[in-house]
C-alpha cells in the first residue's frame, strides 16, 4: 500500500512541475515577451494610452503622452464611428527568457495613423511596425525612444 501511494505521489508531483514550468499553466501559451508587446500594441493602437503606459519603460511615458496630447477630438470620433478596432498580430519576437533586451515586429491592421499634429489620422489597412524591449525587475516592457512610425516598406 505504501508503495503505491508512493508511485501516486510521485505521478501528481510529476504533472505539477510540469504545469508549473509551462507559461500560466499552459502550454504553447505565449511567452511573456510576447504578451508585453500584445497589451501594449493593442493599447496603443486603440488609443487606449493609460494602458499602453502600463507597459512601457517610464523613459517611454513622455512619448505616450506626446501622442495622447495630441488626439483630438476629430480622431476620437472616427475612432468611435469604426466598426472594429484596430488589430495587432505579434510577428516575430526575438528575446529569450536569459535576455534583458530585445525587439518585435508587429503588424497593425484597420487602424488610425496620426500622420501630422493637427491633421485627422487616417485609416490604414495595414503597416509593420518594430517595437523595442527591455526586461525590468523580470518584467518585459516597450521601450519608446519617439512615437511610433511605421517601418519603410521596401
């Protein structure tokens, strides 16, 4: 009997350590990395700004409300009047759990582009954008060095 509930024991110790050692629990989740960039992109590209600020660098927080600033009220009624929102897919992700730097390529798709202070942004289908990191206190944060301008297409 000893033997047995040695060998359960042992099996329920097995699948704990194995869930605890996959992301939340789950696995094929995403990785921290990837989820900073998610929340902050969505955040960000919904104008959502006191969101994106949360995952940010706090160097990143003046550009974030140079950006809020500058949304005026033409914007936020296009925004309102779209019949979705705009939508982040995470394409390439490069920062291992062991690194304290790194960056992502995302692509932004049926969103609003502030092109110039003082014009209406404008609808965008769809545009790639590169996002820096930095990991703090074991956390992934974005690290804005200006606004946020689509990369050059080639």
């Amino acid at each position: 009997m000893t033997h047995y509930i040695s060998r359960i024991m042992g099996a329920v110790l097995s699948a704990v350590l194995v869930l605890c050692s996959c992301e939340n629990g789950f696995i094929g989740s995403e990785s921290p990395a990837e989820r900073a960039v998610d929340s902050f992109a969505t955040a960000y590209f919904n104008y959502q700004f006191a969101t994106a600020i949360q995952y940010s660098t706090p160097e990143s927080h003046r550009w974030i409300e140079f950006v809020a600033s500058n949304v005026h009220q033409d914007d936020v009624d296009s925004l309102r009047q779209h019949p979705t929102a705009a939508q982040v897919e995470v394409d390439e992700v490069e920062a291992a759990d062991e690194d304290t730097v790194g960056y992502a390529l995302i692509t932004v798709s049926d969103y609003f582009l502030m092109d110039s202070i003082g014009d209406v942004s404008s609808l965008r289908t769809a545009d790639t954008y590169r996002l820096d990191m930095t990991k703090r206190r074991g956390r992934w944060l974005i690290h804005l060095a200006a606004p946020l301008r689509p990369e050059k297409q080639e």
